[in-house]
C-alpha cells in the first residue's frame, strides 16, 4: 500500500523549529510528508532542513519545477495538510482565500483533511481578526487547534505557543484515520469530565480513587481531532494538555460539578468519564490528624456528594444535547448499568466491567455502551481512542437527529 501523503506546511514563526520533530515524527510513522514552508519560515529553518528529513525537495514558490504544476498537484495528492506553526498572518490568508505561494495555493488545491496548528502571541490570537478568521476556517471544516499556554517568545507567557509536537502528531492520525469525510463533530462544543475526585481529610490526606484519566483524555483527543472545540475538566490527572483542549483543572466532586455547571450551558454534549466520590469526609480538619496513643482512631464521617450526571442530564442547559455517563460495574453488568442509565437520565451510558488490571490506569478498554433508546453498542477489547471514536460515533448521530427533527419543525 501506498504510503499516505502529508502537506507539512510551515510558516514563519519561531515555532518552526519544532515542526522539525512533527516531520520526524510523520515520517518514522510511515508517512511521506512534502514539505511547503513560507518564504518567511525559512528565516527559522532552512530548506536544507527540510529537504533531508523529507526526503523531497523543498521550494516555497510556484516557480520551481513548473512542469510538474506543483502548485495544484501537492495538494491534489494530499491525504492530509498540517500546517504548524500557523501564524496569524497564515490564518489569515487561508481564511480569505489567497494564494500568494506554494503553501496558500497548497491550501486552496487539497480536498482532503486540512489542521491548523496555530502559534503566537497571546494579543494575536485574542483580535478579534484572528477569532473571526479560525471561525471561518473552523466553519468550513479545517480543524484548527487551540494553541497551548505557557511560555511565548521573549519574556511572555499567555496562551499562544504551539502545542507539544508530539499532541499535533496525534490530532494528525486520528485525523487521517477517519479519511476524507472531513471532521464531523466542527462547530460543536463538547465538554468532557476525566480523572477521579479526591476529597480531602485532613491537610496531608484524601478519599480517593484509581482513575487514571486515560479515558476522558482520550475523549477529549479524539473530539478535538474530529474538529470539535473541547473543554476537559480534569481531576487529578498526570497527563499533559491534550493539543487543542481547554483543561480547566479541578480536585474535589464540588469543584468539578461547578466546573462542569459553568461549561455545560454552552455545550452541545457533556460525557462524564470522571470517577467522582460518591461521599466526603463531612469534615475536613484543618491541622493533621494525629494518632493517639491507646486510642482507637475517630470515625470518619461521610456526607454524599452531589450527582452532577443526574443533575445536568435532568436540566438539560439546552435542547438537543446529549449528556453521556460512564458506569465501572463489578456484577450483573448489563442489568446494573440499564438501572443506572435510567437513574441518572443521561442519554448514554458507557458499562465498563472493573476488575484486576481492568480498566483503570489500563491502555485499553472494554465496554458496552446503553442508549436511553434501549439501543445496546458492544464495544471490543481495544484502546482506550476506540472506545472514545465510537460514544461520539453515537453522540454525533443523536446530535445530527437532533438538528434535523428541529429544521422539519
Ligand atoms: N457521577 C457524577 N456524580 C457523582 C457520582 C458519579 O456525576 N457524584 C457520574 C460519573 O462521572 C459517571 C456516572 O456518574 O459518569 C456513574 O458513576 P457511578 O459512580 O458508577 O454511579 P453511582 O451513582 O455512584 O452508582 P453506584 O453507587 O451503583 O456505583
């Protein structure tokens, strides 16, 4: 078979240089990547750079190697474009349609998926210019990823940078893995629950749980590359900021339920794959809770937590959106996850079977996931992305539903 072809296009901005690990990345995966950066890129990386880990030839222009219409067949060929980094100033030009080089006239030429992977200043991506053009590109299709936040050019930190090559080359595989019907989830918010509350005793201790978060990251990875903007609120997790996710970092059931409440108004879905403490200690104490001896210990005192799948699933912050669960059940599977499904009231229910090395902190999943429409979806032994590509097979469906039965209205 045929190796699939990437457009990597690179334009100028300091970010360049880790585009060169993107393109080790692509091409140690078994990907033949062609090169097509902008003139103003080559001040950060040169063509010989690009040349040798390509193994193409490079040009930034339309006139080289005219006989072979360059300008139209890269990105005829194509079965993906990444551009990273992608200035302001490149936005720009896609969104408006230019095609004033190799990598505008790439742009405008490629049917098959196009990611943005933005990088600048903070001030840059904030205009009003900017937000109106990745709009646009995002309307169209393109699946731009949020830039990362951390440390800018110079002495700056904010949002902007762009994000871990290693994150861009992900989003690039899963998008590529879905072929050309293009992201089906762009335009859509989503927000999606990880990781497991710890609900604290005592100022060194916590009620915690096994959670590793492995599952909602890979929620939240799969809807960004499907073209989604995606809000993770991640408990607890040790895992670095998917590419193109807003995380908003939580500890406790409360916290998480406000986070959740905050996002959820202006969410198309919300999957709760977060394992949230049923209880908390009804008190915390605010020193350290010391043994004494000869005496037994105190008793700890819990107090429920409140249900935050119930909750949003009963007020639903708008018309249409589909709210999914997730249920770790030991016993009676099928039957246990069926009465929850319809406790909870959320549209779909994701039945994972716990046990030893099953599940949680483990790179693959096993599930069956329960429709409120008493649909049933087994989903096979495999990896975690899998499992998280089918629920927003399902949640797509129920969305698009959605959308029709309103326009026939
Ligand atoms: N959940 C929640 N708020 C809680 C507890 C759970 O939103 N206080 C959500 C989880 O994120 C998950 C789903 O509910 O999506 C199922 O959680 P689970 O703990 O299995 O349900 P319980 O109601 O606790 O049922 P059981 O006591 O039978 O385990």
């Amino acid at each position: 078979m045929d190796k699939p072809k990437v457009v990597l296009g690179v334009s100028g901005g300091i970010a360049a240089y880790k585009a060169c690990e993107l393109l080790r990345r692509l091409t140690e995966s078994g990907h033949d990547v062609r090169v097509v950066p902008t003139q103003s890129a080559l001040h950060f990386v040169g063509a010989a750079t690009w040349s040798a880990l390509s193994g193409h030839p490079v040009s930034t222009e339309v006139w080289t190697d005219v006989h072979e219409v360059p300008h139209v067949r890269i990105g005829q060929r194509a079965d993906l474009v990444v551009v990273a980094p992608a200035t302001t100033d490149l936005l720009a030009k896609a969104a408006h349609g230019l095609a004033d080089d190799l990598l505008t006239n790439t742009l405008l030429t490629a049917r098959c998926p196009v990611v943005f992977a933005p990088a600048m200043h903070t001030e840059m991506w904030e205009h009003p210019a900017t937000r109106e053009n990745v709009a646009t590109l995002r309307r169209r299709g393109a699946v731009v990823i949020e830039p990362a936040v951390g440390r800018l050019t110079g002495a700056d930190t904010g949002k902007g940078r762009l994000p871990d090559p290693a994150e861009i080359f992900e989003t690039c595989r899963r998008v590529l893995a879905r072929g050309v019907t293009g992201p089906d989830l762009a335009g859509r918010h989503v927000v999606v629950s990880a990781g497991g509350t710890r609900e604290p005793l005592d100022p060194v201790r916590f009620l915690g749980n096994r959670s590793s978060g492995k599952q909602g990251y890979a929620l939240a990875r799969t809807a960004a590359a499907r073209g989604a903007r995606v809000t993770l609120i991640a408990a607890n997790t040790a895992m670095p900021d998917p590419a193109g996710v807003d995380v908003v970092r939580v500890g406790t059931a409360v916290q998480l339920r406000e986070a959740v409440l905050k996002a959820a108004p202006d969410a198309d879905a919300v999957v709760m794959a977060a394992a949230v403490a049923d209880f908390r200690p009804a008190q915390y104490a605010t020193g350290k809770i010391k043994k004494k001896d000869g005496q037994e210990p105190e008793p700890i005192v819990l107090v429920r937590n409140p249900d935050i799948l119930a909750e949003i699933a009963k007020d639903r912050a708008r018309e249409g959106q589909v709210v999914v669960g997730f249920a770790a059940e030991t016993d009676d599977v099928l039957a246990n996850g069926r009465t929850k499904l319809r406790r909870k009231g959320c549209d779909l229910l994701v039945v994972n079977e716990v046990g030893e090395r099953k599940t949680f902190g483990s790179e693959e999943n096993e599930a069956v996931v329960l429709g409120a429409d008493g649909s049933e979806t087994p989903v096979p032994h495999g990896p975690k992305e899998a499992l998280a590509e089918i629920v927003w097979d399902l949640v797509e469906h129920r969305l698009s539903r959605a959308a029709g039965s309103l326009e026939s209205h």
